[in-house]
C-alpha cells in the first residue's frame, strides 16, 4: 500500500474498529471513554500503515485562507464599529472576508478564539485591542500575520497602528485651561489594568493640569473595576457618564467642566446635566473624545477628540495584507523582520458644548 494515500479507512480496517472510534482516538477526543487494548491497536494500525494526523492537520489549515479575523473587546461602542468599517472597506477592496469575533472583554473569551484561531490557520488576525495575552500573540504571529490597534507602546515587537491616549487627554485639559477652567473632572468607565488607553487620557489631562498648576482641582471618577464584564449592555457606557456626572454635581456643585474618556460617557454626562436643569456650556462645559458621528449632530454639538478611526482600521487592514503578501511571496528579504507602526496626531474638534466658565 502506498504510504501517502493511507487514510482513517484503511487504520479502521487493520484495527478492526469504526471509522469514527479511529478518528476520535488520533484526534484525543478525551471526553470519549475507550479501552487501552482498542487505543493501543488503533495507534499501532497507524503506525504500521505510515498514517499521520499531521496530513489531515495540514489539510484543515488551508481552509480558511482568504479570511481575516478581527478581535473586538464590545459591539456596544460605535467606535468599534468605525474600526471594523474602515477594517471591511480595504479587505473587500482586496477579495478578503471578514469574520469578527467579540470577546467581550472575557479574557478566557480571548484565549479561546485566540487557539481556535490559530488552528483554523486564516490569512490574518487584526486585534483592535490591546490583547490580553501578549506572549501568547507573539508566538502566534510567527504562523499568522496579526496587526494590533492599540495604545502606544503597550506591547513591544509587533506591528501596530497607535493610539495616544495620553496626547488626547492633554488636548482636552490644554482647551479647557485656554479656556480659564480650574475646578474640573474627569469621568471613566472602569480603570482596570487590562484599559491602558482610558488610563493614559486620564493620566495626560491631569498631568497638563499638574503642569500648569492646578493637578489638586481635577477630580476623576470611574466606576469599581470589577463592572466592566458588564460593558455588553449597549447603554452601560451612556449610564456610566450619567450616574458619575450625576453623584458629582451634588459633591461638587461649583464644577465648571467634565470630561468623559469616550464621547458615549460624555453624552451621558451631558443628558444628566440637562435632566438637572444646567445650561451647556453656560453652566458646565462638557467634552468627549471620539469623535463619533452623532456627537457632531445638531442639538448635541459635542467638543471632542478627532483620531481618525476608520483610517485606522483601513491602515491595519493595510499593514496586514502587506505581511501577507511578503510571507506569501519570501522574496524580500529587505522586509523580513520589519515592524509596521503608524501612528495620527489627535486633534481637537471645538463644537458648542465647551466655553468659558461661569463667574461664581
């Protein structure tokens, strides 16, 4: 018999057993119960026909070549969805498909798409999130290419597209002082070690009120850590900004402006202050950051954060492609080895909802 056109069949036949107990038992379905005397003959069958597992491996590897994976943290935020857009436009651009995978933020969620992923071998992984098992990432894209989006510096060694968290959130103090605010806060979803991003816009607005002298008069608020499994409910952001500008303005009534680390907790800030009768800007200014299509709609008028989300995700759709043409094609060597980081510069989107603080 020739060794390479051995199958399952042929194992089942020397073993005498079904065709189904040898693939269960070269596969280790352990949650199966087999005798050591049937596992023994099955493994001695394929050893004496020259059948291997790698064979039918190396076919399941191939299949879902033409695919991109994209990691996802929540479809709860409209920015995710800026991201996939930007993502989906260039993929379909070049013949790709896109399958999404939404770990809500489950970091045992993650590790399982992550080695499901890896087994179904797909052309590309984006993450648009800081992963939860960086070595683990790594290792992976020695198989397959993977693109981050993520926070500046959060992991070292990988291509990635950045964000500045901390540059947005000096943006945001640097008008609010240009603006003569003083006693000012900012409001937070969770700050869980795992979200560098909301902690580095919390860390670069009280860091340029610091600098210019007022780092007492800023006060930050979030809600506790272990509520950020929750962020799947589609308003939990929203509430998040609601609640905390609510419990503040009873605490601090002479506040003059608040800040939310996304433009959803900023439009929740903003529905609390007028279920409470203040006037924005007159009474508060509030701002966000994102930028998202609604915060510019009229009647909201949100002052924000520009950083050019779906641009991002074209560019790491972008970056991926390029890493999958170079490991297809192991020509150029000039580019083997060489680490993709692009980076925008955030710029301030000045609207209604901010103005000079009011005279106390």
């Amino acid at each position: 018999m020739n060794r390479k056109n051995v199958t399952s069949t042929d194992v089942a036949r020397r073993a005498g057993v079904s065709q189904s107990t040898v693939s269960m038992i070269l596969n280790k379905k352990y949650n199966v119960s087999f005798s050591r005397e049937t596992i023994m003959k099955v493994e001695e069958a394929a050893r004496e026909l020259g059948y291997s597992m790698e064979k039918k491996q190396r076919k399941t590897r191939i299949q879902m070549q033409g695919t991109i994976f994209v990691l996802c943290p929540n479809l709860t935020n409209p920015y995710y969805f800026s991201l996939l857009q930007g993502i989906e436009k260039m993929a379909k651009k070049n013949r790709y498909d896109v399958f999404l995978c939404n770990t809500g933020r489950d970091y045992r969620t993650e590790e399982k798409y992550l080695k499901k992923i890896e087994k179904l071998n797909p052309s590309g992984i984006i993450f648009t999130f800081i992963p939860s098992f960086p070595e683990l990432v790594q290792e992976i894209s020695g198989k397959i290419p993977v693109i981050l989006i993520g926070e500046k510096d959060a992991v070292r060694g990988m291509d990635m597209v950045e964000l500045n968290s901390e540059r947005m959130g000096q943006i945001l103090a640097e008008h609010l002082l240009q603006l003569g605010h003083r006693k000012v806060a900012f409001l937070s979803t969770p700050l869980t070690q795992r979200q560098s991003a909301r902690r580095a816009r919390i860390r670069g607005f009280c860091q340029a009120f610091q600098e210019a002298g007022y780092g007492e008069s800023v006060y930050v608020r979030s809600l506790p850590e272990e509520m950020d499994v929750m962020f799947q409910e589609v308003d939990m952001e929203y509430k998040t900004g609601y609640e905390l500008a609510s419990s503040l303005v009873m605490e601090l009534p002479d506040i003059t402006a608040m800040a939310g680390t996304n433009d959803m907790v900023a439009l929740g800030i903003r529905d609390a202050l007028l279920d409470r009768h203040y006037r924005i800007p007159e009474d508060i200014s509030v701002l966000g950051c994102d930028n998202l299509l609604f915060s510019g709609l009229r009647g909201i008028d949100l002052t924000t954060v520009e950083h050019f989300t779906p641009k991002k995700g074209e560019n790491a759709c972008e970056i991926l492609l390029k890493k999958i043409e170079e490991r297809r094609q192991r020509q150029d060597k000039d580019s083997q080895g060489m680490i993709y980081h692009i980076e925008y510069e955030p710029r301030l989107i000045l609207r209604g909802s901010t103005s000079y603080p009011r005279q106390l």
